[in-house]
C-alpha cells in the first residue's frame, strides 16, 4: 500500500466519536493517525491498520 505522511484515509469502523476520516502522521512499524473529528491521536500496528482502509485521498 502506498501511504505517505500527510494522506487522509478513510476507514472502515469509525472512531467512537463517529467519524472515520484519519491523518497519517508518522508510518513505520506502526502508524500514528489523528482523527478529523475530534483531534485525537492513536497508534497501531501498521498490519491492522492496511486491513482496516476504506480509501486513501491524497
């Protein structure tokens, strides 16, 4: 998959505020996403995250 820092991806299970839009922070084993809802940060291994994109906007 072709992810760069900075992309917008949507997901397929939304974030518990509701909204499935993300920003990729930082990639690598893991990848830091900020939601574009409510500001909020997680970390995930980047194996569950590949299964878990809906679509990428670049």
């Amino acid at each position: 998959m072709d992810i760069k820092v900075g992309d917008k991806i949507i997901m397929k299970k939304p974030h518990p505020c509701g909204d499935n839009r993300f920003t990729v922070l930082r990639i690598g084993m893991d990848f830091k996403l900020r939601c574009m809802g409510c500001g909020h940060e997680i970390m995930a291994p980047r194996s569950k995250i590949e299964k878990r994109i809906k679509s990428i906007i670049v």
